[in-house]
C-alpha cells in the first residue's frame, strides 16, 4: 500500500514490572505475542506485536505494539540491561502509553502497604522522572481497575495528571478487556499516514526459536513459586526434523547453582517433565505441527552477568554506561 492509503506507527508500553504491559499487548493484538505471568520480570526483552485496524477515514492500520521490560531500580547486569532496553523502545515511537498498577500504587499509600507494592509505586514515579527528563508526553493507562473502587481510582488519576506529562488518560483491565476498546481506537487514531512497517499476516517479530524458549519459560514460572525464576534462562539450541518431517526443538534451561537444578528438574525428574509437556502442547498449537521438545537442565554461574547469554534473550548485550 502507498502512503495515501494506509497509516501506520509504533506504540511502546511502558510500566514498573507487573503493570501488565504483556497481557495489554496480547490484547491488543488479539494473540499471544508475549508470555504472562504473576512474576515480576517476566518481560526481559523487547517484544513488538503487530496489529492491523481499520481507521475512521477508512485507511488500514497498522500498530506495532512495543511490550518492553518494566523499568525498576536495576541490580545485575541483566537488570540494566532490560532496562536499558525498556527505555531504548521509547525512542522514535508514535506514542507512548505508561500503564500503572492501580491497586499497587494506591496501596503504596497505606501504612500497612506490601513493601511490593511501596516498590512498584517507587519504579512508576522514577518512570515519570525519566519521561519528564526527557521531555516525553505519554497516554496514562489505569490498569486492574476491577479490582479497586472509582473514588481512590480518580484520586490517582488526578495526582498523576498533575505530574504534566500525560495527554490522555485510560482506565481499563487489560486481563477482563474493560476500556481496551476506547484505549484501541484512541490509538489508531494517532497513527501517522505511511506504508507498513510488516507484512499484513505477521502478529510479532520475535523469532520461532526465541518465541519457543520463551513458552518453556513461561511454564517454568509458572511452575516454580519461589525466586529462582529470576535465576535461570532458556536458550533453544536445537531445531530440526525427524525422518517423519516432525518438528524436533532442544532447549537448555540454565541456572546459577546445582540447588536450582536439582528444583528444576524436581523430585525424580518431575516437574521438568511437566514442564516439558506443558510448553510442547502450547507449541504443538502455536507453530501448527507436531512438536517433538526436549529440555536439559545445566548450571552456568553468573549466567545473568554475561553478555553473551542477552543476545539469546532478544537484547544486545552490556548496557552502555
């Protein structure tokens, strides 16, 4: 298409770790581009999901929906890296939307406040330094709003728009889709006139092999309640097939120390099993083929401070200092 006759731009997501930018951008885009779970920093690299809409004045649309790492006060290396990365998917966008944890901000408030949610208010404030900093205006986006009642949730949104750097604002649950809607046709209609940045029929940018790891990835979260999520990674390092045409992915999960391998592999090797099932099932229906998985276990100390391990997670490498 020319540019007379389509439209088309980029949107980046900002937010403090489990604001719910993924399950925002999945939304959005109608499908799982990004995977989801109560885990902070589940997000590590960015991920740009593609959409397309029919504009008001009849042009197509496409939106390229960019779900960035939550930005936080950073620790390792990786830290810094995903939030270098979260604040590089700001620049050159069409707009910028930073989503807020409602009820975690509001309860930041109370003396009786989860040192989690003081946390999640702390990283959104520094986010809104960073925006003011920069010059940045940004769409405020109210999230989890079922979960909360309207006088405190007009409250925040009147403290943060007096902060200057909002133009609009949102109040939605992404996970229910209340409000998204509104949120969707505000959006394509900021969207520049311009031919399309991917193909009509693509959803995401990410790669097979890197969408692959991240399911595995996702089931592992999921499956291990404490804080070793934030200690391992997955890296596909295999991709063939078998004499039947089947589909064969090796994966290798890593960790620091041989106590998380042993709770990863679980008692008699369970959990990992499960695991394994879990992500080839969910692969088996993404990638519409049958899926043969096979997942290894290994230990890589300070895996989260090498570099070489954030061009596997979709990142560059060190941040620039």
């Amino acid at each position: 298409m020319t540019g007379q006759t389509s439209r088309c731009g980029i949107v980046a997501v900002l937010g403090a770790p489990n604001a719910g930018k993924s399950t925002l951008v999945n939304r959005l885009v109608g499908a799982k581009v990004s995977i989801v779970t109560q885990k902070v920093q589940t997000t590590r690299a960015r991920i740009r999901g593609i959409a397309m809409e029919d504009g008001a004045d009849g042009k197509a649309v496409q939106i390229v929906y960019v779900d960035t790492p939550g930005i936080f006060a950073p620790r390792r290396a990786l830290d810094r890296a995903m939030v270098q990365a979260a604040w590089e998917g700001a620049e050159g966008t069409d707009a910028l939307i930073l989503m807020v944890d409602a009820p975690s901000y509001i309860a930041a408030s109370d003396e009786a406040g989860k040192a989690a949610a003081r946390r999640a208010a702390e990283d959104t404030d520094r986010i809104v330094d960073g925006l003011k900093e920069q010059g940045l205006k940004a769409i405020l986006v109210l999230n989890k709003i079922d979960l909360i009642p309207a006088p405190p949730l007009l409250k925040l949104a009147d403290r943060m728009n007096a902060e200057g750097v909002f133009t609009d604002t949102f109040m939605i649950s992404a996970d229910k889709g209340r409000g998204t809607d509104d949120l969707k046709r505000h959006l394509t209609s900021l969207m520049p006139e311009g031919p399309f940045l991917y193909p009509e029929d693509q959803l995401s940018d990410i790669s097979d092999r890197l969408m692959a790891a991240e399911v595995t990835r996702e089931k592992l979260f999921l499956r291990l309640h404490q804080e070793l999520p934030y200690s391992l990674t997955v890296e596909t390092e295999g991709w063939s097939r078998t004499k039947k045409g089947e589909l064969r992915i090796e994966q290798v999960v890593y960790v620091e120390r041989e106590g998380q391998r042993a709770l990863v592999l679980g008692r008699k090797g369970h959990t990992i099993s499960t695991v394994g099932r879990l992500a080839r099932e969910e692969l088996t229906e993404l990638l519409g083929e049958t899926v043969h998985l096979f997942l290894f276990v290994k230990v890589r100390e300070n895996w989260a401070q090498d570099a070489e391990r954030f061009r596997g997670l979709g990142l560059e490498g060190l941040p620039k200092p």
